[in-house]
C-alpha cells in the first residue's frame, strides 16, 4: 500500500512551509532516517528525514514552492515489491483533487473573480465569461473556463518568461504544471497583468505615461522581495509583541574596564585549548548570574498564572541571512565561561547555515541582544514572547566617567532592559540592572 508523505510541523508555531529542496529522485530507495529534503520553516531551514522506508514513487510538491500547508501530500513512498508506477497513480487519484494547496488557492482566485462578474443566465457562458477576470488576476490565464494547475515554481517562471499556461502542457500527476514544463516551453504572450495595468494606467489619464511595475506610486523605483518564512514569523510575532506586552524600559551605563581586563586574562589562559571569549560571552553569564540574584525576574506571564524558573536558559539573538534567530544557552547560570563561549560558537554558526535543530532555539527564559559591535551605543530592544525580559547592549566606547569622586576616562556601556509590565514590577527590574551592572563591574562573580 503507498505511503503518503505530508509536510511535517517542524516547529510548534509551524503551519506552512516553503520545500526548499528536494535530495532525493523518484525511485531511488530510502531507509529510516535518510534525509528527503530541505524544508525552510518559520524558523530555519531544516533538515526532514524519511520515517519509513520503501521506494520514491512520486513528488506532488515540486521543489520552491512556498505556503505549502502542514498535512499537505508531498510526495509518495511505495512499499517494498510495490510497483511504483502504480502506486504513484492511485495515491495521486486519491490525494490530488483535494489535497493539492495550490488547486484550492486557484479555486479560490477563480470563485472571486466570478463574484466580480453580473449575473448570466447561460451556465456555460457564464463560466467562460469567468476566464478573462481570472486570467488578471493570476499568472495561469483560463481562455476556455478549465482550470489550469500548476506549481507555485512553474507559475513564478512563467510570469518571468512571459508564458501563457493554457499553451503549456503539463508532464506532472494529472497533467500539472511544474518547473521543467516551462523552463522548455518558449516565450509566447506576454502575461495579461503587467500589460494591462500600463494599459489601464494610460486609459485613465492619456497624459500621464504608464508606470512600470517597478515604480511606485510616487515614482520611486523598487525591487519587490518576498518574505521567506522567518521574516513573516518576525513580522507577525514582533507585532503581538508590541501590540500584547506593556513595556517598560530601564537604562544603566556599565564600566567595562575590569571586565575587558578579565577577558584578556582570561583568553591568554584558554589559548592552549582553542578557546577564545567574546565580550558577549562574559555578558551571557553577567545576565543568568543576574537572573539568579533577582528569580523574580527570570519568569513569564502566562495569563492566570505567572511561571518562575529556576534555571536560567538565556536566548541570544543572531543575525542569519533569513532573519533573526535566539539560540538558547541552556542553564548558563551554572556554565563555566568557557563552556558557553563554546557553545555559543558553535550555535552561532548553525543559525548562520539555517541549521538549528529546534531543541537550540526553542524556549529560553530570558533574552540578550548585542549590537555593540555595529556602534550602535543604546536601543530599546522588543520582548520575545512568553519571555518577560530582554537585556539590549550597546557598543563599549570611551566616554567621561567619575572615578573615585574625580572626573576621568572609562569605557563604558549602556544597557537597556525591556520588561513585561504584567509580569515585572519597576523595582524588580531596576535590581536585576544593578545586579547586571554589579558584575559586570566586578567579573570575578562570574569566574565562581
């Protein structure tokens, strides 16, 4: 019997996600474990491996298509002495009418455009009359009222080459669209929507000359870029965030002086075992040592109940080519110095490459944010939900500073603290700072 593969929920927020890459071939064979593809989720892109084991028979989700829903029939795995021919075409009879995504969003465009159209009394005219506002509104022009399916890829080619898809023929499971379709097909009629927008454009004021549809409508030009799914949970998550959680900011300026001397001192001990701390390393445990001091702070709020942890798990936020990620430093309150310059190390790189499992980036109980190393000297920094705090770390740089009752120079740092309101009072806050500030002023507390 064949054995439909869906698209899995590689995250607990997941619910679409992009097949970024497929590593396997119909009919080659897969064992437990194997790697199949390369699926960019809403947080990295990852890895999805085979569950069962058995021969490819078919691909239904070509690789590039974006929004493919969690569920989705991606592909079929015939079982061992199964033909494959056949067990690609009865699980595609039985899965494609209603589980291919991207028929029900045509399905959709199609049903929107005929709301658009007056009334006819002949069906069958009123079905054809459908086609032209349905072909505006998509890249698959419908001339004869069917509907034209095809991948998310293929249609993005399409539109680029200026194919009309009802002279394509599909070679993909009941005659769908996919890339190698239109990569062979030749350049045809250009696609309705750019055409008739300058058309349009023209109509409705002959003076003024149509703009391309990559000029705004101020005469800016632009290049549109979609967003990939990071970018879209950012979006979405940033927007609660600010939207949900009463802020509340508290600034302290730290000397770093000491701590930098420590670091030195600590890097020349380390060399022989090919450890070298960042400033961000020491400011990781300055936090979680905080944490500990002040617990009232390292909790969230979770609606009737407020969550106090008893071990500090401290998100980091990185810069990845697809967006911002946290990778968590598990229990740094109890980590030696080396241990999380190691660790962190080697998070960083991961979430660079977008290959973070999501056990390294799930959870935390307290952010830090550090751009200091762009000059940036202070920011309020956005709360990262259900956390209730998030420490933001300007650049070190030499400024004025009163040493000893007397005026002189010292490299200093401001630190900014954005708070859940809900869950953390003002003055809780302002200790977890003074503890923060305390040692990082005095580091040796964090080398014990």
């Amino acid at each position: 019997m064949p054995t439909p593969i869906k698209m899995p929920a590689l995250s607990p927020t997941m619910e679409e996600g992009t097949l970024a890459r497929w590593l396997i071939k119909p009919g080659d064979k897969v064992q437990a474990g194997d790697i199949m593809a390369e699926i960019e989720t809403d947080k990295a892109t990852m890895e999805f491996e085979a569950v069962d084991e058995g021969t490819l028979a078919s691909i239904a989700v070509e690789e590039g298509s974006e929004g493919v829903k969690v569920g989705t029939v991606i592909a079929v795995l015939a079982e061992e002495g199964e033909d494959v021919d056949e067990a690609a075409a009865a699980e595609t009879a039985k899965a494609a009418p209603k589980g291919d995504a991207e028929e029900a969003r045509e399905e959709k465009v199609e049903q929107e455009a005929k709301r658009t159209e007056e009334p006819k009394a002949d069906a069958k005219s009123s079905a054809s009359s459908a086609a032209p506002s349905a072909a505006q509104n998509a890249s698959a022009p419908q001339p004869t009222g069917d509907r034209i399916i095809a991948s998310p890829l293929a249609k993005r080619i399409a539109e680029q080459k200026g194919l009309d898809l009802s002279q394509v023929k599909g070679s993909g499971p009941n005659g769908r669209i996919v890339k190698a379709d239109v990569e062979k097909a030749e350049p045809g009629k250009v696609s309705a929507s750019a055409s008739d927008k300058a058309r349009d454009h023209a109509m409705a004021d002959p003076k003024t000359p149509a703009k391309t549809p990559a000029e705004s409508d101020f005469g800016a030009p632009y290049e549109a870029q979609k967003l990939n799914n990071v970018r879209k949970v950012i979006a979405r998550r940033l927007t609660e965030a600010k939207q949900t959680i009463p802020h509340i900011y508290l600034t302290v300026d730290v000397r770093l002086d000491a701590l930098l001397k420590l670091r030195s001192q600590l890097n020349a001990s380390l060399e022989a075992d090919g450890v070298k701390l960042s400033v961000n390393d020491l400011l990781i445990k300055a936090l979680a040592r905080a944490l500990q001091r002040v617990p009232a702070c390292n909790v969230s709020f979770q609606g009737d109940e407020l969550h106090q942890y008893t071990r500090q798990d401290i998100s980091v936020a990185v810069a990845a080519p697809s967006g911002l990620i946290t990778p968590i430093i598990v229990d740094a309150g109890r980590k030696g110095l080396a241990q999380i310059g190691t660790e962190m190390k080697e998070l960083a790189g991961k979430a660079r490459d977008g290959k973070l499992q999501p056990h390294e980036y799930q959870g935390g109980t307290a952010s830090l944010s550090n751009l200091g190393m762009f000059g940036t000297k202070q920011f309020d920094a956005v709360i990262n939900p259900p956390q209730a705090m998030i420490l933001a770390v300007g650049a070190g740089e030499q400024r004025p500073h009163v040493i000893d009752g007397a005026l002189g120079v010292a490299t200093v740092m401001s630190a900014t603290g954005s708070f859940d309101h809900r869950a953390i009072d003002g003055a809780d806050g302002a200790q977890l700072m003074e503890a923060f500030k305390n040692l990082c002023e005095n580091p040796m507390g964090l080398v014990v």
